[in-house]
C-alpha cells in the first residue's frame, strides 16, 4: 500500500513537473511573439509618420495647383499668355557667324612588318 501511495505520489509530481514545464515554454512564446508584435508596431507607426507627412505635402501641392496664383504663374510662363496691359518681348535670336573649327595636323601611320611586331611581342 505504502508503495501505491509512493508511485502515485512521484506520478502527481511528474504532472505538475510537466504541466509547469508546459506552462513555462508556452509563456516564453508569448513573450517572443509579443516582443515580435511590438517591434513590428513600432516600424508601422514610423510608416504612418512618413505617409501622413507625404499625405499632408501632396494635399499642399494640390491646394496650390487649384489657387489663382499658380493658374496665373503657369498661364504666364509656359502658356504664354497676357493680361491686357502687359507688353510681351519676345527675343529673337541674332545672327551669329559659326566658328571654323581648327584643324589637326593628321599622323601618317607606317605599318611594321610583321617579324618586327613578333620580335617585339616574344623578346620586349
């Protein structure tokens, strides 16, 4: 009797040994998966930084496209339109004498014969 007591005694104890280790290990990976998830958090924050700082210059961009003043800016430098008053000047380009070009003194190449190139290739 006294050993039944005993083996179920060491019996409970490996239970609660393997059910601590189970808890153990399973804590563990909650904490890796957390640490993981805050990382990753932490990187997402920074992209919504980024994006909403894009957002706000792309929101900027688009006012100032929709303004007068940038109607005008462009209408008057790439369209080239006018107001009622103003005096365009349109240069015209002038008459310039193009230069001669210098020139060079040509090089006149003798050719080697063919025992001088391999004499230099075997013996230099």
């Amino acid at each position: 009797m006294d050993i039944l007591k005993a083996i179920k005694r060491h019996f409970l104890i490996l239970i609660l040994i393997l059910v601590s280790v189970y808890l153990v290990i399973d804590l563990n990976t909650r904490l890796s998966t957390l640490t993981f998830l805050e990382n990753q958090e932490a990187t997402l924050q920074a992209d919504v930084v980024n994006l909403q700082s894009t957002l706000d210059t792309v929101n900027d961009r688009i006012s100032y496209a929709e303004s007068d003043t940038a109607v005008e800016e462009w209408a008057r430098q790439q369209g080239l339109m006018r107001k009622e008053d103003d005096h365009v000047i349109i240069p015209l380009p002038g008459h310039y004498d193009t230069p001669t070009p210098t020139p060079y003194p040509e090089i006149a190449v003798t050719p080697a014969p063919n025992w001088a190139i391999w004499k230099s290739l075997i013996f230099d």
